[in-house]
C-alpha cells in the first residue's frame, strides 16, 4: 500500500510540474519572437515526453498488478524463502539460489507467462531490475497472448 501510495503522489508531482512547464512553453510561444518561439517548442517537448513516459509506466504497473493478482489466485505466487541479514536484506547466495530455480522452470516452459513472471521476482530480488523489468514485460505479452521476440 506505502509504494502505491509513494507512486500516486510522485506521479501527481510529476503532473504538476508538466502543466507548469507547459504553461511556460506556452507563454514562450505567445511572445511571438523567432527565440522566444523556438525555447518555448523546446520546452513543450519536456513535457510531451514525460507523459509518454509517465503513462508506459504507469501502464506496466497496473499490468503487472493485474497478473500478481491472478497469480495469487491461482496459489503460484512465489513464495519469499529468501534468507536475508541481520537488517532485512536479502543475501545474495540466497538470491542467487532462487533465480537458478527459476531460470531452469522458465527455460521447462518458455511459454508459460506465470514462469517469467516469478523470474522477474527472482531477477528483482538479485537487484537486477533491467533484466526484471524485461522479464516482466515478456509474462504480460504471452499473458495478453501477444508475439514475443526471442
């Protein structure tokens, strides 16, 4: 609940700060010089760019939800057996011990969305969110029955 919480409010930040740019954009663009209109096409772009980014994200967030909530439904979330340290971070063998279950489960059933997704868990866990993130965005597409790159 505290990250969706943390994710709303950044987010409405984020939403503010794009009016407020835009808003000057705008305003640049209104005084009518051939400077003044080319900073205020350039600062329009900030904006336009991050709600492109804003809403890829926010996007991939809900589907990922949607699948951990199906998952849990169907009783195959992966279960934390994580050993971790005396301040609640995960050990790295532990980490590393998982993620070769599994990557040895996904490669069983390359086709199954439910093994790429606890291997996004595992990759996230192992702190290795790039590969998580790719790992999650395959689940959602053979989930959504979507072609999927090798």
């Amino acid at each position: 609940m505290r990250a969706k919480i943390t994710y709303f409010l950044t987010a409405a930040v984020l939403v503010v700060y794009f009016v407020l740019a835009g808003s000057r954009g705008l305003l640049l663009i209104r005084h009518g010089t051939w400077l003044t209109v080319t900073f205020g096409l350039a600062v329009l772009v900030l904006p336009v760019i991050g709600v492109w980014f804003l809403w890829k994200n926010t996007r991939f967030v809900t589907k990922a939800n949607q699948l951990a909530t199906e998952l849990e439904g169907e009783g195959g979330l992966p279960v934390d057996e994580l050993e971790r340290d005396q301040y609640g971070r995960i050990l790295r063998d532990s980490a590393d011990e998982v993620f070769a279950r599994r990557k040895a489960e996904t490669e069983e059933a390359p086709t199954d969305w439910r093994t790429w997704f606890r291997l996004a868990v595992a990759y996230h866990d192992a702190r290795d969110t790039p590969r998580a993130r790719k790992a999650m965005q395959r689940a959602i597409a053979l989930h959504d029955g979507k072609p999927v790159q090798a």
